[in-house]
C-alpha cells in the first residue's frame, strides 16, 4: 500500500483532516507532507477510512511480553513472572513456547507474530454468494443507491440472511480498490460517480431576480408543510454547460413524484410557462394544488400561469434552498444522469421521461421503500 511510511500520527491526521471535508490540496500542507502523499493514503481506501485493530484485554500487551522477556533473561520462573503481570502460568508458558522457547524469546519479534496471526481476512460477502453479488450488479445497473438496494434485499428475502447486505458494504465494494468485486469503473453507476468517499463542502450561487408581485412561501397554507394531502410541487432548473440550456424538474412533495421539462431551446418566462403548462395538463386536478420556485426570473411568468392553470404560485426566500428541500435532494439525484458542465443539446423530452421513469420506479426510504409512481398512481385513483 502506498504512503506506508507515513508515521501513524501522519495518518490519523490526515484521516481526521478529511472527515471535516478538507480536500487533499489543503490536507497536504497541514500536515507537512507532499500532495501524492496524502492523495496515496486517501484513495487506496477508496475515500473509506480504514479501522483500526483493537486489542482485546484478554490478549497481551506489548509491555507484557515486554516484562515475560526481563523474566526469562533473569530465569525467573513462569510461575513468578505470570504473578508479577497478573496472567495465569498457563498464559506465559504457552506464550514462550510459541515464540521460541526461553532460548529464542524475544517481545517485539513475539508481539509482531501475535498481530500478523490476529490478521484474518473475511471473505467480502458479495465474493462468498454470487447470487447476491449478481442482485446487487443488476440494481446498481438500474442506477439504484446502495441504500436502496440493501432495503429492498430484505423485503425480498425475508428469510434468506444470505441475500441481506448493507448499503456500507456495497459502498465499500465500490470504493476499496483490493476488493475486486466489481468492476474498475463501477463506481460510475452511482448518483455522484465518485470513485472515492468524499466530504462535501459545497457552496450553490443562487439566480435570484425581481419578480413581479410574489407570493412568498411564508404564505402558503399550512396543509403543504405536513405532506399529507398531495398535489402540491416544487420547481427548479437544472444547468447544462454555459448556462444556454437548461432542464426543469418538477417534484411532487408527498409522493416524491418526478415530471422533467425540456428547456434545452432556451429557459425564459414564456418558454417555461408553456412547457409546465404542457405537463400539468396530464395530472388529475386534485394534484397540482400549488407550485413552490425560487426567485429566478424563468418563473417571471407566474401570473400568466396562475390565470391559465389555476395553480398559484409560492417563492422562496434569497439563498435559501432549503425552502425546497424535496426539489434540491431530487435536483442532486439527477445529475447522476445529467452531471454538472454537461452539453444538455441533443436531450428529448422522450429521454427526459425514460429518466423520471426511472426515478420514480426506484424505492424510497422515505416513502417506507415504495416507489413514488405507486404513491402517485394511488393518490390519483382516490381522487379521480
């Protein structure tokens, strides 16, 4: 393994360094060592910071055998020597004659052969059932979270533990390197891509404008706060390259449902109204009760799109995302699909709606590991 001359201390610095999200270029002078250093240490876990072995107090220590050591060199009896460490006779006889006797004993040879016979490796699950690394595989391909995946392995298999894993040891799959479960570029099936763990620390710059006449999301009622009756949504635009095109994403709140809207010819007011106009026309009255923006001048627009669809209108405060929490998590689902600086020319709106297909056929922890398009399409039978 790389960087395996770097003190201890070097490395649970660096580990402690990147759990609070520094990345490696601000780890490296920190802690006084090279770029490649610290980038070694990092990615050959994959982003995953290795455990530390732990001593159980049944085993002996190193100042231990330290003292079994001054014992044999003073030919002391094995009796006299297990009394003055507070072990059995048994204990210290066994321990010198599996490392050489009275003749050969030594503490630091004897210490290192006890932590290289502790070493036991376990075979990765996924590596010992095929069946379940085959699950597993074809979900991931289905662009499924390891969350997800280990939820619905249960619910599936209820009464075969060979089929359970947790979502951690599908990260790890992915992320260790000298795992070789799956593929190199596996890591790619996930949300983000990453082929390593990492912090985030990420600011978002806000397009904010001066709409006319909002309505501002403090006055909304009280019903959309509480998720319990559907048909209330939230709206944003997804970027491609150069901010020229642009994908809107509609998400219902207590669903979690997922409408996409092709903006690629262009995202102003008249655009964007048209297009959303298009969409809710497909969805029963009963579920598009309201539509919660930011303050983008895309949604400039809004009282032309109340008057056409009866739909009003609510915006969120400046720079607070949060607001629309429901739309930012799905926002960040998407660019799995579509990644931050991507060139969206060429994306149909058939494209768009295999997408959100997609995404509202996965389960949700949520949802109690539902999809949302079951939700919707019950919530849409009650109220037709």
């Amino acid at each position: 393994m790389g960087g395996t001359w770097l003190r201890e201390a070097d490395r649970e610095r660096i580990w402690d360094l990147h759990s609070q999200g520094f990345n490696t270029n601000e780890i490296a002078p920190m802690v006084g060592r090279a770029y490649s250093s610290v980038a070694t240490v990092i990615k050959t876990t994959g982003g995953v910071r290795p455990t530390k072995s732990r001593r159980s107090a049944l085993r002996l220590s190193l100042a231990e055998r330290e003292e079994i050591s001054r014992g044999i060199s003073a030919k002391e009896t094995f009796t006299v020597i297990a009394g003055r460490i507070g072990r059995s006779t048994s204990t210290v006889s066994r321990e010198v004659a599996a490392n050489g006797g009275r003749v050969h004993y030594r503490a630091c040879r004897s210490e290192r052969a006890a932590l290289a016979r502790a070493r036991r490796p376990k075979t990765a699950k996924l590596k010992r059932c095929p069946r379940l690394k085959a699950e597993v595989g074809a979900r991931l391909t289905k662009r499924w979270s390891p969350q997800q995946i280990s939820a619905t392995l249960r619910q599936e298999f209820p009464d075969d533990p060979d089929m359970w894993i947790s979502h951690e040891a599908i990260y790890q799959a992915l992320f260790v390197r000298d795992r070789c479960i799956f593929p190199a570029d596996a890591h790619r099936l996930l949300r983000t891509g990453r082929p390593r763990r990492r912090v985030h620390r990420c600011t978002r710059h806000e397009r904010r404008g001066k709409n006319p006449h909002m309505v501002m999301i403090s006055n909304r009622p009280l019903e959309v706060e509480d998720r319990l009756v559907p048909g209330h949504w939230e709206g944003d635009l997804i970027m491609g390259r150069g901010h020229q095109r642009a994908i809107g994403t509609l998400v219902e709140r207590t669903t979690r449902y997922v409408v996409l809207l092709n903006l690629v010819n262009g995202f102003t007011a008249d655009l964007l109204n048209a297009v959303m106009r298009t969409q809710f026309a497909g969805i029963p009255e009963q579920l598009r009760r309201s539509l919660t923006w930011d303050q983008g001048t895309e949604m400039s627009g809004h009282i032309a799109f109340t008057a056409a669809t009866g739909i009003p209108v609510y915006f969120c405060q400046p720079r607070s995302p949060w607001e629309r929490g429901t739309n930012e998590n799905t926002n960040g689902l998407l660019r799995q699909y579509f990644p931050k600086g991507v060139d969206l020319a060429g994306v149909t709106q058939t494209r768009l709606n295999a997408v959100a297909r997609q995404l509202n056929e996965r389960p949700r922890r949520i949802l109690k590991w539902g999809t949302p398009a079951d939700h919707f399409a019950r919530f849409g039978a009650m109220t037709g």
